[in-house]
C-alpha cells in the first residue's frame, strides 16, 4: 500500500452543535453559574458554609437565595421544593412551595423566596419511614440543602437536593449516612496518606459511576398487570416464547420506538448535568442500561434518583412503564445497578491505581489492604448494604454477584498482594498495558491489566473496584455509606497502628496477611466459592433478614458509632426500617398474589374446565388441569392462613416469617398457576404473558 502525505489542510468546516448537546447542564444550577449569579462576597459566604456547615450570615443568604429564585423564575418556575430522600427505596420526597409570600405592612402578594426558606424547612417526620426515631406526639423533622448538591429545575419546579433529620439530629435519610461515611474516608485518608508520607493533600473524596439496569414495557400490558401495578414485578407468569435464549439481545440494537424514548430520557438529564455516556440493550429482552460518567458519590447518588424519575415520567409520556425492581420476570435477568467505585486525591491522583514507583505502588497497596481487611471483617455490611426484597432474588442466583462478599484483584495482582504480605517489595505489579494484536488494519488493542469477572461482588477494573451487587431499584447512597464506613474504619485502623509505633510497611503488610481470606479471583458461581468461604471464615448472609440482623452486632454498633456516622439508636432505627419494608413488601406481594389467584385465574380456570367437560372429549390434558386447579385451590388456602397469622409485633420477627413462611408458599403457588397458563385456553387467560409483555413492543 502507498502512503501518501496531504501537503494542504483540508477546508475547515463549522462545527455543528445538535440542540440536545446545546442544552447540557441548562436546568443545573452549578458553581459555574452560580458564580455568574452572584457577588463574590455571597458566593464566598457559601463556600465557607459548605465547608464549615455554620449557617451564612442572613443579608447574604437572602442574596443567595434571590439570585437562585430568578435563576429558576427565568426557566418558569413559580415555586420550589427541597428533595430528599427517606429510607424507602430510590424514592424522592419533595413539599410543593410557592414563590408567593404576603407583605403583611399592605396585605398584597409579593414575590419572594428567603435565605431561610433556600436552607431549610420543619416537616412531620412520624408519617416517613423511621424506625422508631418520631412518634406522633414528638414529630419534628428538619430538612437542609445540601449545599454540595447543586439546586436544579425539573417539570417547571426549582428543586433544592437536602438531608432530612429528626429534630434530634438523627438521620432520617439515606443521605445524611453517606455524607457522613464520605467525611470519615476523606478525614482518615488524609491521616493515613500523611503518615505515609504525603503532606500536602488535603482532601480524599469517594467518585462513582453507576450503571442503571431496566425493563421497558407498554404501559397499556403495565395497567393490565395487577402484581405490576401493585409491586412492580410480576407473581406469576410462565416462561415466554423466547426468553433469553439465543443472547440475542444484549448490544443489539435499540428498536426506533425504544431509541425515541431513551433519546429523550438521556436529553432532559444532559439538560440537568447529568452526563450520560453510555446506553444499550442489556441481556433480558426488554431490558435496557444507561450510566453516566462518575462523579462524586453525593452528587451520583442524587442524579441516580433523578435519572429514574426523568425515566419514569418520560415513560408515561410515550405510553410506556419502567421497571426498576430487581427481578420483573421470573427466569430471566434482573436489574442491577453496578456502582463502580472510586477514591481521588485533590491532587489529582486516583488511589486505586497502581503506581509506576515504589513508592506510588506502596500507597496502592496500602489502600487495598484496609479495603481488604474491611470486606474480611465486616463483609455482612456490605451484604447488608445491597440487602432488600427484591435483590434477594437476584444475589446468589446465575445472574448476579454471589451473596459472599469477596475482595477479586485478578490473578496478577493477587499475587503481587500476597507477595508484599511476604515481605516482597511493593513495586514490581507490572503497570504496562496489555496489548492484543488482532490483524492490521486493526490497531493493538490495549487491555485491561486484569480479566474481567462477571461473577465476583467487587472486582477491581484498573481503576475503581465495581460493587455489581447493588439492586437495580435501590437507592445507592445506602450502599455507599456501608462501604465507605467499612473503608473508614480499616484506614482508621491502620493509622492508629502506625501512630502507635508500628512501621507503616509492617501494618500495611499485617494487614494484608491477617484479612487475606477474602481475597477470591476465582469464579464466583462455582462450588470453590463456598469451599473457600467455609475454609476462611468468612460470613454468608443468604437472605436480607439474616443480614439486617448482623447490622447491628456489637462490632457494627462499634464501628458506625466511632466513625460518627450512625449512633446506636440510629442504627436499630435503620435495622427496624428495613425489616418493616421488607415484611410488608412480602406481605403486600403474598396479598397481591391470593386475590389475582382467587379473582382472575382461578375462574377462568374453571371455566375452561367447564367448557372442556361440556365438550365431550376426553383427554389426559383435561385431567392434568382440574388436578391443576383443585392444587391451586389449596395453594391459595394456605396462603391465606399465613397472610391470616402474619406477625405484625416485632419488625425483625416479621421479615422472617415473610422471609420463612410467605415466600415459599408464594412460590409454591405460582408454579401451579404458570402450569396452568401453558394449558388452559389462552384467548381467555385474564393477564397478558411474559411474550406478550417483553416483546410486542420491541
Ligand atoms: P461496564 O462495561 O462494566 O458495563 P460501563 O462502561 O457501563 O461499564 O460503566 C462504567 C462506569 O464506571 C461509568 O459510569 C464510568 O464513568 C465509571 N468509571 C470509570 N472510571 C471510574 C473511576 N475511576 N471511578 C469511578 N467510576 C469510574
Ligand atoms: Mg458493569
């Protein structure tokens, strides 16, 4: 071939700008025009307060708060809201307020929105989930912007992100706990890299990138799913005609109905800084993946819930539903929600990479030890941190990360760790590039340093570690708290050991040594798993209960308490709010399901069975159905009498009976009902099917 060299620039040509790329970040009320927005006093008085949490003197909030009002007003907002987030699920609150104030001197309506108003606001916080910290007689709940989450508009409402706690100053939400699980780790890795010998940063902070997982249907199959409506997943339902067979579908392309949609959905989160990268069909027909580029976990914890709103209202505007929850359909993929996880400096280095000197290399495996040695000793957070109803579906199964919480550095790196621990030197993790020839014209490829495994719970990727359990309809604030209080505790470990007079080398390689059990690169589906699990030690939660039970073991009450970041009576408040949700999900689902046997499926069972008698033929087939049916009228029985004996004293109580009693018999049932769907007369069957359901819309 003949190379040849243009000796002339090709004609410049002017760059186009599509409108969804010229309006990214017009709905987010960020630092940058924040700035614009403002006197230099006012927006120094805010960073003071973002740093210190002491309140910003009145005349400039006031300021504040009416340069943001204008902001807002110009994009048509004639009100505001805090946005929070209660411990119930990926779920926002917001309390709907007006710009609209009275000038009591003339009794007129004026235009208004103060300081005080910007900052916070008093609600009822008996009527939210709180696991004991309200009661009626003593309600009071604060809710306070978070200043580090920016203000934004959505739907013609300026929203202002906040925490939400009791009038105790107990956290209320699944924010404040991050929050405050950031301030440990940015606090202790500070300490832990200065006693490594590092003086001059000044800040750690935690970076995610999330990956959201979830089914797309006609809202009109939606409406005609009563388990759907109720509990967002269905209770029954036999297999389809094409499941996931064939892996037809993940990568393929989007059909131009989908691709509208999401087109949509990913401009109006470009308009609110949302920085959508990547969008795909993921392995489950019907089921699809969006995620951003990582940012702060703050901020991506709030911007998840906001993309999943954005993605449920968009829905009903294309007459389509989302499906969040982590198992929609029996015998095929859930939805996850990958949170890939990440530890920076404010100099710009990222403390899961390994360094190209020893000394660099040293301050990776430093932070790998205390990772290592939170994931051995305080596994059961983590499980307990991804542990709700519906994940319980998922973890453990084919599909998802198992429900033993194992450290995977990849073979390479393993052994490199295992060497330091030996006393080997901490350089010599070979940091070059993999490259894979494939065939000119195609260029070398430049690999990851380790393989990827789809089957470990917390895999590193290079550069962050990929926590893959986290459920698709959770909010990941909760999670990230729990690991970064688990990171937190062992970096606060480590520090006192070398404050104490230990070498820092000897620690980091203590550390290493004593936690390397949970060290696992194998495959996580495998039997080994388990072997290795038995032969170390180390903790297997299998179901959510068990694990909400662990959150408050003498060591956990230790750790958060230590940390600041929930004290005793907030933690049992935690524990109490995730067996309630978690019972009464079941409890919820178990009800759900008894009305649709007994009301929709069970007639139309008869009926059909009438009709064949009536018919006159005999067939092995009609027996096999009023079998079918006299088993589901007993299945039904005894799941009324459970529902009947439900235990409504004690919430941990409740989760096991849920967990123990209702769930097996739910199943139980659901199997009778799925046979009978393969049998009985489909033009008459009263729920649209799972072929139905995933693919008339594709
Ligand atoms: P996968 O191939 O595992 O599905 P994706 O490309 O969908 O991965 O998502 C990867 C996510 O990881 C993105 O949100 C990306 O921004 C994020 N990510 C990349 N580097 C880091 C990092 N250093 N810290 C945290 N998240 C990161
Ligand atoms: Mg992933």
């Amino acid at each position: 071939m003949v190379i040849t060299h243009s000796t002339h620039d090709a004609p410049k040509q002017e760059v186009a700008l599509p409108s969804a790329l010229a309006g990214i970040n017009s709905n987010v009320l960020d630092d940058a025009i924040l700035k614009k927005l403002v006197d230099p006093d006012v927006y120094y008085a805010l960073a003071q307060c973002r740093a210190t949490g002491v309140p910003m003197d009145r005349g400039f909030a006031d300021a504040l708060a009416k340069s943001i009002r204008e902001w807002a007003q110009s994009k048509g907002c004639i009100g505001y809201s805090h946005w929070f987030s209660p411990m119930r699920g990926a779920i926002h609150g917001e309390k709907l307020e007006t710009f609209v104030g009275v000038d009591f001197a003339t009794d007129r309506l004026i235009v208004e929105m103060s300081g005080t108003q910007l900052f916070q606001t008093e609600t009822d916080g008996s009527s939210f989930p709180n696991g004991g910290l309200r009661k009626t007689h003593e309600a009071a709940a604060y809710i306070g912007w978070d200043t580090g989450s920016p203000p934004f508009v959505y739907r013609q409402t300026l929203y202002i992100p906040s925490t939400f706690v009791s009038w105790n100053g107990e956290a209320l939400d699944q924010k404040t706990p991050l929050l405050r699980a950031n301030m440990a780790v940015n606090d202790l890795g500070v300490r832990l890299l200065s006693l490594l010998g590092d003086n001059e940063t000044r800040e750690v902070v935690c970076n995610v990138g999330w990956e959201q997982e979830f089914f797309l249907i006609d809202r009109e199959k939606y409406l005609a799913r009563p388990d759907l409506l109720a509990v967002g997943r269905t209770l029954l339902g036999a297999a389809p005609l094409r499941g996931q067979e064939m892996d037809a579908n993940y990568f393929s392309r989007l059909s131009p109905r989908v691709s509208r949609y999401i087109a949509e959905a990913r401009d109006i989160m470009w308009e609110l800084g949302i920085s959508i990268h990547c969008t795909h069909n993921e392995v489950a027909p019907a089921q699809h993946e969006i995620s951003p580029i990582f940012g702060l976990a703050n901020l991506v914890a709030d911007t998840n819930v906001l993309a999943m709103d954005v993605l449920r209202d968009l829905a009903f505007d294309h007459d389509f539903a989302v499906l969040f929850h982590e198992k929609p359909f029996a015998g095929i993929n859930g939805n996850g929600k990958h949170n890939n996880w990440s530890l920076s400096t404010d100099r710009g280095v990222n403390l899961f990479v390994p360094g190209k000197t020893d000394e660099d290399n040293r301050r990776f495996i430093a932070f790998i030890a205390a990772l290592l040695r939170g994931i051995n000793r305080h596994g059961d957070l983590l499980r307990c941190g991804v542990s709700t109803a519906g994940n319980d579906h998922r973890l453990g199964a084919q599909e998802a990360p198992p429900a033993i919480i194992t450290l995977n550095l990849g073979e390479r790196l393993e052994a490199h760790v295992n060497a330091v621990a030996d006393g080997g030197c901490f350089g010599g993790y070979e940091t070059d590039e993999k490259e894979i020839k494939v065939v000119a014209p195609v260029a070398d490829i430049k690999a990851n340093l380790e393989d990827r495994n789809r089957t470990a719970p917390f895999p590193w990727c290079g550069n962050r570690f990929e926590f893959r359990a986290v459920g698709g309809n959770q909010h990941i604030a909760f999670p990230l708290a729990m690991l970064n209080a688990i990171l937190a505790d062992s970096l606060k470990h480590m520090c006192d050991e070398i404050d104490a007079g230990k070498p820092a080398d000897l620690v980091i390689r203590e550390t290493i040594k004593e936690n390397k059990g949970a060290l696992f690169s194998g495959d996580g589906y495998s039997e080994a798993l388990n072997a290795h699990a038995r032969q170390h030690g180390l903790t297997h939660l299998k179901s959510s209960p068990e694990a909400y039970t662990a959150l408050t073991a003498d060591k956990n009450v230790e750790l958060f308490g230590d940390l600041g970041i929930f004290n005793r009576h907030e933690l049992t408040a935690r524990q109490a709010v995730l067996q309630e949700a978690y019972a009464s999900e079941l409890y919820v689902e178990a009800r759900a399901l008894l009305r649709i046997l007994r009301t929709l499926i069970i007639p139309v069972a008869i009926v059909d069975a009438d009709v064949e008698c009536a018919s006159g033929f005999q067939s092995r087939l009609f027996d096999e159905k009023r079998k079918l049916v006299e088993q589901l009228l007993s299945e039904t029985g005894k799941l009324d009498e459970l529902l009947g004996a439900f235990p409504n004293d004690d919430p941990g109580q409740s989760a096991w009976y849920a967990h123990h009693e209702l769930r097996p018999c739910m199943q139980s049932a659901r199997i009778v009902a799925d046979m009978l769907e393969t049998l009985v007369d489909g033009r008459s069957w009263p729920l649209p099917g799972y072929s139905e359901i995933l693919h008339h819309h594709q």
